[in-house]
C-alpha cells in the first residue's frame, strides 16, 4: 500500500517540493523531546515530568482533553468515495478542562492508522509519543468557549499539528479539526473504514470548494451538538459560536481564508504558508492573516494568490515571515524527527528550514493566539 503525501504544498507558480511521505514524516516520533521547561504544565495536569517523549507542553492556564467525533453530512454526497455515499468527515476536538488525573492519556493517532503507518515502516515503535491531552475528560464548566475550526495541509492528518492545536485548547478555546476525507491524511471513518489521499482529488479550486463545504457543514454540526441537553454530548451548552475562528496550514490555511469571508459565522482566518485557492477577485472584508515560511515571504512576498488577496483585503491584515523556515516546518514534523533529522539526506532537511524546531512552534503558537486573541475575545 503506497502512503498518502504529507503537507505538500499546493502552490500556483512554485515548483512543488518533494512531497513527505507519511513514512517519513513519522519516522522519529519515538525520539521526540520537549525543550521547553514542562514540568509546570505535567505537575499541574497529572502527568510525568520526566517524560522526555511527550509533545511540546502547552502553554495556556487550562489542562487540555481530546475527543473524536464522526459527523455525516446527510445532505451531500461525497464527491470521490465513487459509490454515492454520503460525506463523512473525522473530527478531533482539542478543549479546556479541569485537572483530571485520572483520565487516560489520548493517543496521537487513532490505532488503526497508526498500525498502517508501521506496516509501512516496520522500524517504527509500537508505542505513539505521549501527547499531554486527556481523553475525553469533562470540557471545562461555568462558561462558554470560543470555537477555533481547523484544517490540515494536503495529504496531512490533523494530528500532525497536535502541539499548535494543544496549545490553543490550553488558552480557553475548543478547536475541532477537520479530516477531510480523500483531500487530508489517513483518514478512519464508520465501520473501521480508512480512507487515504490516493491521487482521486487534486488541489484544485473544486476540491477547496469541498473543503469549504466541510468547515461549514461542521459549523452546522457543531450547532447541533451545543444544543442538545446538558450531559447528552460532551459540548452541549459549551461553545461560544458567537465567536468563531477558522485557520489552517497550506490547503487547510486558503480552505480558513475562504470558509471566513463566506460564512458570516466565522469572524477572522489565518493562512499558515498557504496559497489561496478559489475566487479571489472579490474583497476581503474579515480579519486575516498570513503565517509565511521564507520562501513564501521573502522580497515582499512571492506567492501571486496570495497578493491578490491582501491587494483586495478590506478589513485588518496582518502578514509575518518566520525566519530560516521552509514549508513544512509549521507541523510537529520537525519535532518529531528529533536528533534523527540531522542524519537524514540534506533534500530532506532543507524541506524544513534551517530555524530550530522549538522556535518555529513558539513563533506559530504566539503568532497564532495574538491574532484570534485580538478578534475573538471580549
């Protein structure tokens, strides 16, 4: 079974670098290490100190829980399953919650997917790195949290960028990221079904006209979900969507762009080194901002969509460039590569820049909540 691409980049005038397997992606995820003082986060939240494994801590007051949800879009069939089912879509959901020890640790992957993944790389261990979410522990009482939709790059898995959507569940917000179907990673549907980007959809404007249709239809769901009576579902009568943001990396970053100027639900997006697929020509009323690598960002910016949409942006903008960064070093996959990336072939290094890995994370995290802190708190 050949293993889908990993946040390849889908650009309109760059040659496209070579594309991550999975493989690749995961091979030092048994490696991986924190840097960051933890031990604040692991005390305060039961976890070990000395886990050096673990992922990044996160950096927010609240301890973080993860649950998985399957949402079917009755209404729409599913462009690429090719047997007239209806679309399905994976979500994992990051959110605040009070300190509970007692709760199991949450996997960094379902294990149906990672045990694909080792079949393809018999040298992976069986265990996955700790993460420092719970599993499906109680979201935090007494308020309603602001929601955060997110989507992956193409051929990615949403839990690629668990340290990024950790640390936004730790800051108040419940983030529920999207696997899309045949456009993202791996992806585990009803009935133990996997379903992989096999080459059946393209980045194209239709298939980010899809992805688009997803992120609305979870907004949908989500709607649904905090209606239903207290105890009945894990974010009934918990989320603020009054206050809803949507960001992404590549696809997933042009998918947020789109998703916040056609869905008056949705009040800002950030694009994280992501070239925009879809209308362009129209202005661009919502807050949005740009989370560019180098190469994207360097001379003024170098990437056409992108330009024509901060030429036509109409609200407040914000664009930065992260230093010695290259396109895939926005996900854990640096990280996770550890000491390992350095004997890896040097095609491979320069796919992630030559900034260290725990400043690249701590510039996105920072980045990240500074814009949605400024647009969606009150």
């Amino acid at each position: 079974m050949s293993m889908p691409a990993v946040a390849s980049r889908p650009c309109n005038s760059f040659t496209v670098p070579r594309l991550l397997g999975l493989a690749a992606l995961l091979a030092g995820l048994a490696g991986c290490g924190g840097g960051d003082d933890e031990r604040p986060y692991a005390r305060r939240c039961g976890l070990p100190t000395t886990e050096a494994s673990r992922l990044p801590a996160p950096t927010g007051g609240s301890c973080v829980g993860k649950a998985g949800f399957l949402a079917l879009d009755g209404a729409r069939l599913d462009p690429y399953a090719g047997n007239g089912s209806p679309r399905e879509l994976s979500l994992k959901v990051w959110y605040p919650i009070h300190s509970t020890p007692r709760a199991a640790r949450a996997d960094y992957m379902d294990a149906q997917v990672w045990s694909v993944v080792r079949q393809a790389v018999p040298a992976l261990p069986a265990a996955q790195a700790p993460t420092n979410a719970r599993k499906e522990a109680s979201l935090n009482q007494g308020r309603r949290h602001p929601v955060l939709l997110f989507s992956p790059g193409w051929g990615a898995p949403v839990e690629v960028y668990s340290s990024l959507l950790e640390d936004m569940a730790s800051h108040g917000y419940v983030v529920v990221a999207i696997n899309h179907p045949y456009l993202s990673g791996p992806t585990l549907l009803s009935g133990g079904r996997l379903v992989v980007n096999n080459g059946v959809a393209q980045p194209s404007d239709a298939s980010m006209a899809t992805m688009v249709a997803d992120q609305r239809f979870v907004l949908d769901w989500l709607k649904a979900r905090d209606a239903e009576p207290a105890g009945h579902h894990l974010l009934a009568g918990r989320l603020d969507l009054s206050r809803v943001g949507a960001y992404g990396h590549s696809f997933g970053g042009s998918a947020a762009l789109q998703t916040s100027r056609q869905d008056a639900r949705v009040q800002a997006g950030i694009d994280i080194d992501g070239s925009v697929y879809g209308e362009r020509k129209q202005p661009w009323t919502k807050p949005l901002m740009f989370l560019l690598s180098e190469d994207s960002g360097a001379n003024g910016g170098t990437v056409p969509s992108i330009e024509e949409v901060w030429k036509l942006r109409q609200g407040p903008g914000k664009r930065e460039v992260l230093a010695g960064s290259k396109h895939n070093g926005f996900a854990d996959i640096k990280f996770l590569l550890g000491s390992q990336l350095a004997q890896a072939p040097e095609d491979l290094r320069r796919e992630f820049g030559r900034i260290d890995a725990q400043q690249a994370l701590r510039w996105t995290r920072e980045q990240t909540r500074d814009f949605m802190g400024s647009h969606l708190r009150r």
